[in-house]
C-alpha cells in the first residue's frame, strides 16, 4: 500500500511529504523535516531550528505536546495522523 499525502504539508518545497506506514523504518530527514514547513521553521527560530535533527531531538516531547494541544504549528494544527508520524518517530527512538 503507498503511503498518502497531506497536500498542505511540506516544509516549503512544493510538494507535501510522503506519510510512512507504519511498518516502514522512520528517519528524520525522510519522515520527520518535511512536515515543518519553512513558515514553520522560521517561527520557531527563536527557540530551535525545525529542521535540525538535534533540535528536534532535544524538543521532541515539547512539540509533540504542542502537536496534540493544536498549538502547533501556529495557524492550524496538524491532521491526526501527521502527528501521529512524529509520534512514531518519538517512539521509534527518534531515529536519525
């Protein structure tokens, strides 16, 4: 079965990415980066960088709060199962 897509999603490169089943092996720069899009990123700056793997790691469970509170990202939150895949992640052992 071929993963779906979220046609809002895409950290800014004109494509939405690819969601992973979920017997499929997760890593960040595949799974995990292209569902912050660049507006995301750049609001975040102030805090980490969205797209950095050692960011993300560090903050991981803060943005999957922020994820499951809808308060993120800041104009609308994530479909269910987008979050979902970063949760995966996270429970994947947050593989790089």
């Amino acid at each position: 079965m071929p993963a779906t897509t979220d046609p809002t999603a895409g950290a800014g490169r004109g494509r939405a990415p690819a969601i992973p089943m979920e017997e499929e092996p997760m890593r960040f720069e595949d799974d995990i980066k292209p569902l912050f899009r660049e507006r995301d990123r750049d609001s975040m700056r102030f805090a980490f960088d969205l797209w950095s793997a050692d960011d993300v790691f560090t903050h991981a469970d803060a943005i999957l709060a922020r994820l499951n509170a809808g308060t993120m990202p800041c104009d609308g939150a994530w479909p269910a199962e987008r979050v979902d895949v970063f949760r995966r992640w996270i429970d994947a052992g947050k593989p790089a």
